[in-house]
C-alpha cells in the first residue's frame, strides 16, 4: 500500500545525492524491503518521514515529494480517482484514501460559505512531522488535481497556521500567488461550484470497480508479510487484467518456482489465490452493479461468459444468474 510513497520518497532524497541507508533507522523496515509491496503502521510511517526530514535539513520537503506524486503511477487508486465523476468526487476519494494512507494525520472535508475545505491536524506529532505531513498532502492533491482539472476552472486557496518560509516561490508556483501563512489554521479550499466539474476520463463502471478493491485494499490492514498476502495483493492492484504466475513472481522479485515452492510451504496454489480473488470480485459485481454477464466474465479474465458460468458454478454450485436474482 505505502510502497509508491517510499519510493517516491527515496527518489526524491537521491536527487538530493542524499544516502538513502539512513531513511529506515529504528523503522523495522530494510532497504530491501523496497522491492516489495509494503503496507506500514502509522509508526514505521512516521519514524521514517522523521528520518527523512532530518536527512535533507529542508522544512519543505513534504511540499516537494507530495509535488512529486503522480496520479497515474499510483495503481489502483490513481484509477479510482481519474474514473471519478466530478472533481468534488474525486476530491473525496483522495482524501479518504489519503486518510487511510497517512494514519497519524486527521483529514476532513468541510462545506463553508460556498468553498469546500480540506482541514489536516495532527496536534500529536512534532510540529516538523506535522507540518510536512500537512504539505506532502495539500501538494499532492494539487499535482492530482492539475491532472483532473482544466487550468483557470476552479479557484484554489491555501493557508498555513506557521510562519512564511524566506522563500515563498515554491509555494506560489504550486498554489498561486495568494498563499498566507501565520493564519489562523492549516486549509487548502476550493470553489464549490468548480466541484461539479465533470472529469474527461470519468467511468462509472470502472470507478465502481476500482473503488471496491481500493476498500478491499484498504480493510486488509497490515500484512504479516506471508507470500500469499503479497500475490492476493499484487492481483488486487492490477485493474481489469490479472497478471499470471510469472508476472507475478516477477513483480515480488523472485523466480515463478520459487513463487509457487513458498506458496507451497504456505499451503497455497497460485491458481486457488486467483479463483479465490476472481470469485470474491464476481460475487461483488454480482450483486452490486448492474454489469452484465459478459461485462462481468470480461473482467474477470474469462474468453466468454461460457467460461465464467462454468467456473462460477464450480467455485459455488450455483449459476450467476441465481445469485444475482437472489439479491433483487
């Protein structure tokens, strides 16, 4: 779940020709462990941020990493958000799911006076830990947001409850030129009207989709790290087409018989974890969409709706049909 942030991050101190090797100190996390998909506590989160502040002396480098974060490159959420109707929907979606990414931080949505807020505290943490937090977030929403957002559409004003850096052009270049700071609390604002913008590559179907499996991402927590947890989450995270066992093994950076030899020792096959997922998915879309059965089968990976029917009929002894009908 974390694994994009880190990555970015570690990015983004290498550009500064920083050593990364200090970054995971006191965190239970190894280097290594990048090459993996992580989902961290909010401690090992905070303890590594911390790392990070400390090693670029730069009080603004959460404003530079949330800069840094590409809507596109962020799996399956970045595919809940594009999908997304309106921009006021898709706003919603990246602070819940920011929410959920960076747990020491409290994010709501406010309605004031014709402007939609977007208010982050996290009083408990060091005011530096708290502060880049607050950046790297309102950064990030604004690099999202330049993607969904034709330019000039809506207005955007941002205030910030410290004191003015000495150099306010990094600020103005991301918020515009009516940035304030010393005010009265930390609130990036938007016109309420410009929220009803309509998205470009809004889809209903696939934003439904997506949202789904970024909750069932979401409710699974923190892993303990077994390889089935890993693949069940790299099959979750592909979007329409689940990738093969190769792929997979690829993906965790080992070898496809070493993949399936460590599902093994975990009592597992690749292809059970697969139908497992695919059935858990076709039950969802069964029952909470309007997709047809070929829609469905489609998704899934299936050639036909033949395939789908004959597998789903043997993964429950029932047809699809007779699930779908005992929900109406």
């Amino acid at each position: 779940m974390h694994s994009y942030y880190i990555k970015t991050l570690t990015n983004v101190l290498k550009a500064r020709q920083a050593d990364v090797t200090p970054l995971f100190n006191n965190s239970g996390i190894q280097q290594d462990d990048l090459t993996k998909e992580l989902s961290l506590t909010a401690q090992q989160l905070d303890t590594i941020s911390t790392n990070a502040i400390k090693m670029s002396h730069d009080p603004q480098l959460g404003l530079q990493l949330g800069a840094s974060m590409d809507i596109s490159s962020q799996g399956i959420f970045g595919y809940a958000i594009i999908t997304s109707t309106t921009i006021g929907d898709a706003l919603k979606l990246m602070v819940r799911y920011n929410k959920a990414l960076m747990p020491s931080v409290d994010v709501k949505m406010l309605s004031r006076a014709g402007r939609v807020e977007v208010l982050i505290k996290a009083p408990h943490l060091p005011s530096s830990l708290e502060r880049f937090y607050i950046e790297l977030l309102y950064a990030a929403i604004m690099r999202s947001g330049r993607t969904l957002i034709p330019k000039g559409r809506t207005s955007v004003h941002v205030e910030f409850d410290y004191d003015a850096p000495y150099d306010k052009t990094p600020y103005q270049q991301l918020f515009g030129a009516k940035v304030k700071f010393n005010g009265a609390r930390s609130v990036l604002s938007f016109d309420e009207a410009g929220l009803d913008l309509g998205i470009a590559t809004a889809n209903l179907v696939a934003r439904d989709i997506f949202r789904r499996q970024c909750d069932r991402l979401l409710s699974r927590g923190t892993r303990t790290g077994m390889v089935s947890e890993r693949v069940q989450e790299v099959l979750l995270q592909s979007g329409t087409e689940f990738p093969n066992s190769g792929q997979v093994a690829k993906q965790l950076h080992m070898s496809e018989s070493t993949l399936q030899r460590r599902l093994a020792a975990e009592g597992h096959k690749f292809q059970a974890l697969l139908d497992q997922l695919r059935n858990s998915l076709a039950h969802e879309y069964l029952t909470g969409t309007q997709l047809s059965i070929n829609e469905i089968a489609a998704l899934l990976g299936f050639s036909d709706a033949a395939n789908f029917r004959r597998a789903f009929k043997r993964w429950n002894n029932r047809t699809p049909i007779a699930v779908r009908s005992s929900k109406t």
